[in-house]
C-alpha cells in the first residue's frame, strides 16, 4: 500500500472548479484531506475490491483518490456537468486505470442500486448558504441507501446530528476525527483570500435500517 503522503502528492494535480457556484456550495476538497480519507478507509478495508461511490463528486478528488486504492471500480455523481468534463480530464492527469463512471444526476437521487459491497465517499455542501440548511442531511440519507460503509466530511460542531441521523437510520458510527479545510478566496461574498474551517470526517456503517 502506498503511503498517505504519496497519494496526497498524486492528487496534487487534480485541477479545481472553473467556474464554481455558491448555490451548490462548491468548495475544491484539498488533496491532503482527501488522501487522509481514502487512506484511513483503506486501512479498514473498505476500498480495495470494492465499489466506490462519490457524491457530489465535484472535479473528481475523492473519486479519484480512492481508484488509486484499488477498488473493483469507482463511481462520481455530480449534478454539475461541467464540473464532471474537469474530472474526466482529471483521470488522465492521475493516471488511474481504474474504471470509473462519471454520472450527471443529483447525488441525493442518486440512479444507483449496487447489489456488490459499496464504499461511499463524499465532502457534502454543509448547509452554509441560505436556503440550503443540512444539505448534508440529503447526502446522507442517499449514503444510507446505498451503501454498507461511508465516509463524509462535515462541518465542525456535527457529532450530534451525525450521531442521531445514524441510529435513526439503521447506522452506526464508527470512526470520527477532527479536520481542516482551507479554503481559497472564489466568491465575491468571501472577506479574506484564504481561510480555515473546522471539519470533521464520519466513518458510518449503514445495516440498511433505513429501507
């Protein structure tokens, strides 16, 4: 297994969002973060000969980290379509021979209903912008849906609520850990150019509870 640095360093020329929209809250999760997540995930056992499903896949990163793993094979799911051209070009700028879909379709829709052993992986909206309070609560439920493990970055301050949606839905946390997010100034309504956020990443097994 590679380690967590090198794979940081392969995702380091994953290319961001061209034209990123405040309403879809598209923040660029940083390579280091997402090599943290797929690496901790492949240490459990939960990427390698797996389907991986990214929601809200954005250009790629985490979709792309975790090809890098050895999974039987990964799908992204963005409803973002131009987003989805820059991680098709991205692939080629990491070099996976993985096999990966790229799937225009709303994440918390998701057209998917694997029959195999499934991973997902995401960095949902936090809810940040008005009208768009727990936008992660959507991705979430999909998660549940899907798949038997996932993982996903959250806001600082969530362990409650994450903790409660699980059990209400037949899923239990297993891992949780801190993490930062630091941020480039894109949108006009952004004060400094660069900024940190608290975050914090949630292993939940899902035992289907929900269905």
């Amino acid at each position: 297994m590679a380690t967590k640095s090198a794979l940081e360093t392969q995702l380091a020329v994953v290319a961001g969002f061209e034209d990123p929209r405040a309403d879809l809250e598209q923040y660029p999760t940083p390579p280091e973060l997402a090599a943290h997540v797929v690496h901790v995930a492949d240490l459990n056992g939960d990427i390698e000969g797996r389907l991986v499903v990214d929601l809200g896949t954005g250009t790629g990163m985490l979709a792309l980290g975790a090809a890098l793993r050895g999974p039987s094979r990964v799908v992204g799911v963005d409803v973002d379509r131009t987003a989805l051209t820059t991680a098709t070009a991205n692939r080629r700028r990491v070099g996976t021979k993985t096999s990966i879909d790229w799937v225009l379709a709303d994440a918390t829709r998701a057209p998917l209903c694997p029959a195999e052993p499934t991973t997902v992986l995401m960095n949902p909206p936090f809810g940040a912008q008005r009208g768009n309070e727990h936008a992660d609560r959507a991705f979430l439920e999909t998660a549940a849906r899907l798949a038997d493990v996932s993982y996903s970055v959250h806001n600082g301050g969530s362990q409650e609520f994450i903790e409660a949606f699980a059990a209400d839905h037949g899923g239990t946390v297993t891992h949780a850990f801190r993490a930062t997010l630091s941020l480039d100034r894109q949108f006009e309504f952004h004060d400094a150019d660069s900024e940190d956020i608290d975050a914090e990443v949630y292993r939940i097994e899902w035992s289907g509870g929900d269905e």
